[in-house]
C-alpha cells in the first residue's frame, strides 16, 4: 500500500487548522486505498495553533507535528517537514486552504501513471490580490526566467504531490538561504502542471506584506543567479568605454580650440554617476558575500523545542 504524507506549515493557523484539518479528513476518507501521514510543522506560532496539533495528535494516530522554537520561516518548515516525512509520496500544502486538499486525488491518479515524478499546482488567476504586487510578481519571474537556470513557473504555489525520489533531491540541498521554488525547478524531474482559480484563505491574514515578498524576490535572484555580479563587470566596461571616448574628445577639442575652463556641472555629474555605479556594485558584491557568510556558518535551518513523540 502506498503511503501520502501531507506536510503542512503553520505559524498562527489557530483559526484555519480546524477547517483545515476537517477537509484533509474527509478526503483521507475517500481515497482509503493508501495509507496517510499528516506531518504539521509549527513555525514558532505565538496563539493556540501547537495546542490543536496536541489535540490533533492525541486522537489520531495519523497526526504528527514539529514545534520550532521560534518562528523560522516557511522555507524552514517545509525542509523539516520534508525531513520528517516517511511516505512514499509527498505534497506540501498552506493551513488556509489556498491549497485545496480535494485536488489530492487527481494528483495521485496522475502519479500513479508513472509518467510523472511530481504534480504541482499553478494559479493562473491572481484575484484578490493588490494589482501592484500583481505587476511586481509577473516582473520578478520574468527577469529571474531570463538570470537564472532554475526554470521558476510564474504563478506556481508550493502546492505539489511529490515521489519519494523528488523528496531526497530536496533533501539534498542543505543550503541554509532557501528559495523552493528554485529548488523545484533546479532539481528538475518531470513535473506536470494544473492550473487552477485562485483562492482566498478561509480564515486568518496572510503573512507576506509587500516588503518582506519583495525581500523574498532578492533572496530568490540571489540563490539562484549570479548575473547580478557580472551587471558590476559590464557597467565598469561601458565606463571605461564611455571614457576614453571622452578622453579622445576632450584632447581633440583642446587641441583644435584651446581650453576654456566651464566643466564644473559635468564633472560633477560624472562624479556622482561614477560613484553610484561604484556603490551599486559593491553592493551587489555585499549581498552575496552576505549570503556566502550565512552559509559558511553551518548554522541549522530549524531547532526544533517539541514534537508528537511527547503527547502519543
Ligand atoms: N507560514 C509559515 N511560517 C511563516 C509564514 C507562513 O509556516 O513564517 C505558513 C502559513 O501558516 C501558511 C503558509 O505558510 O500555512 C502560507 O502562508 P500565507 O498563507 O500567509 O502565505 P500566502 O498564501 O498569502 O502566500
Ligand atoms: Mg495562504
């Protein structure tokens, strides 16, 4: 018998876990042909979340959960997740049941077949969401399509049933600056997509505001890129150009027409042009020595302060 296990991040889902919980009930009941493993990483949540997954995994046997100590973010707790389940396939979904738990069935159907390793789910409306996030996220995949040679599906949730195959590749990747959905696209395998309407989360407020996505869209470029730093390399060579060209003119001019003295603004300009180049680009470098300082520490990507083994 095939065993599914359902990963499920939560950081203060008190409100969305009970509905939550109930659908992923119902549809368990229906597909009783395979085994069924519900594993729920608390990331760190400060209301009564960890006390439904107590309750949870009391009375039934199915449940089990990992607590962090503090809220690690949800890439962090999708790795435990990944870490802690055992089933022979996976799916990753929200608590908010943006991820409907009833396209379970046809993802597992379309598994089965064995023609695909992986069925991941893409909206392909953006309905209730802000019209400028909306422009931003279409410009974001674009720009990090064209930079990066992970292929990152515009639209595409963390929603997806798995093999255990793609589950390992994951598992894998132990780099502490995570950004999944370059990593699904990075390890490749054979992913087929379905497209569905967006849905708003039944309860609860979402945890992204515009600042911390766009963050998030750096992270993601620089995970998964490093054409940024050549942008340093190819500005400092159209400098160069741009100069000498200035030179030969400014040498020619005075040459044929003396020297009179007026260059003031421009030199200014020039300057500032000049120093703002410098500045982006050292920039630019910081990120990624930023970056390369995280990981060189080693440090783990979640600590974990309590699991089900305490209350079964
Ligand atoms: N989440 C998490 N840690 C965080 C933020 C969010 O585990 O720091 C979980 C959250 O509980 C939910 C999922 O990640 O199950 C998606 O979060 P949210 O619905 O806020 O994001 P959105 O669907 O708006 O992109
Ligand atoms: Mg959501």
């Amino acid at each position: 018998m095939d065993k599914i296990s359902v990963i499920v991040p939560c950081y203060n889902e008190e409100e969305a876990l009970p509905l939550f919980y109930a659908e992923i009930q119902s549809v368990m009941a229906k597909m009783d042909d395979v085994a069924w493993e519900l594993c729920f990483v608390d990331d760190g949540s400060t209301d009564g979340t960890l006390a439904h997954l107590r309750r949870f995994a009391q009375s039934d046997p199915r449940v089990r959960f990992t607590s962090f100590s503090r809220n690690f973010g949800k890439e962090a707790a999708m790795f435990a997740g990944f870490e802690m389940c055992t089933g022979d396939y996976a799916a990753v979904m929200d608590a908010d049941m943006q991820d409907p738990p009833s396209l379970l069935p046809e993802m597992y159907e379309i598994l089965r077949t064995g023609e695909y390793d992986s069925v991941a789910t893409r909206r392909t409306t953006r309905t209730g969401e802000p019209r400028i996030r909306s422009f931003f996220a279409r410009m974001f995949y674009r720009i990090i399509n064209k930079i990066s040679n992970a292929d990152i599906v515009d639209g595409a949730r963390d929603f997806r049933l798995m093999r255990r195959s793609m589950v390992d590749a994951i598992l894998s990747m132990g780099e502490y600056n995570r950004f999944s959905k370059g990593i699904f696209g990075w390890i490749g395998f054979r992913t087929k997509w379905l497209p569905y309407e967006n849905v708003e989360r039944v309860a609860g407020e979402t945890k992204w505001s515009f600042w911390k996505l766009f963050l998030y869209s750096l992270d993601g470029i620089t995970a998964f890129s490093t054409v940024p730093l050549m942008l340093s390399s190819l500005l400092g060579l159209i400098c160069c150009i741009l100069a000498l060209i200035m030179i030969v003119v400014i040498v020619v001019k005075t040459l044929m027409f003396g020297d009179p003295v007026g260059g003031w603004p421009s030199m200014m300009s020039v300057i500032l042009l000049l120093g703002g180049i410098q500045l982006f680009s050292v920039g630019i470098l910081g990120q990624y020595l930023a970056k390369t300082y995280l990981e060189t520490k080693h440090r783990p990507i979640y600590l974990v302060r309590e699991t089900e083994e305490g209350v079964k």
